[in-house]
C-alpha cells in the first residue's frame, strides 16, 4: 500500500486531485502503515506564501479540520459518559461567559454542527480588523 499511495501523489504533481495534499498518514490499529511529505503551496492569513516542503515538522494551519476531530473526540467522550449531553445549554458549561440569556438556546450540538445562529464574517481581507477571526485573535489572544 506505501508503495502505490506515496507514488501516486509523488507521480501527480500537477493533477488537481492531489494539489493541495501535503502529508499523508495512513495508520491502523494504532500502527502507522505509511507517512509520506510532499512539496505545495501554501498560505497565511490568505496569502500565498510559496513553495513549502512540508514535513513532519511543519505546523499547518488546520482551521475546519478541527470541527470533525472534535465531533470525533466529542463522540467518543459521549459514549464513556464524560461530557455532557448534545442537547444541554452549552453556555451552562462556561457560565464565565454569560452577559444575558441570548446564547441560552444554543446548545452543544449546534456548537459541533456551526448552527449557533451567530454572525460571523471573513468576507474582507485576513489583515482587517472587520474580519471576524482577525478581531477573534485580537480579543482572545492565544496563551
């Protein structure tokens, strides 16, 4: 498997299907069967930034990737009973952040799914304040 995997994304450098694929991990059962890095273009903040040989050092940017992994984690957690439920007020859960009861109908299953009803906007420039995840990591700096 290694061999035809690896080689095909290797092989297609210019093929539309592979363009954007960066690694590839394939494990099962906890044993990884096969790791391969390849060489694509990148962005930040929506800015091409060239030509990068990714490898198993280089930091991505996962963005949306992280909804299914928590949904994954979540699921799993759910069913050892160590979370609470997806129907339960999310905000009971970070009270610190309650200001009034607009967020009260928003529960967990609408955090997971991105159906909380809030706006959000990232229709101007990634170097704009106006952009919503900009504005995000100004307000909320990371640790």
């Amino acid at each position: 498997m290694r061999n035809f995997l690896i080689n095909k994304i290797s092989l297609s450098p210019n093929d539309e299907v592979f363009e954007h694929v960066h690694a590839l991990l394939v494990s099962q059962r906890g044993i990884l069967l096969t790791e391969g890095y390849f060489s694509g273009h990148d962005e930040l903040w929506g800015k091409d930034i060239g030509k990068i040989d990714f490898n198993q050092d280089t930091l991505y940017d996962i963005r949306s990737v992280t909804k299914s992994i928590v949904s994954i984690l979540y699921g799993l957690a759910l069913e050892y009973k160590n979370v609470p439920h997806l129907e339960s007020s999310i905000i009971e859960h970070f009270s610190e952040y309650r200001k009034n009861d607009s967020f009260d109908h928003i529960n967990i299953e609408h955090a997971i799914t991105m159906t909380m009803g809030i706006e959000w906007s990232e229709d101007c420039s990634y170097h704009d304040i106006r952009n919503d995840e900009i504005g995000m990591d100004i307000f909320f700096p990371k640790q």
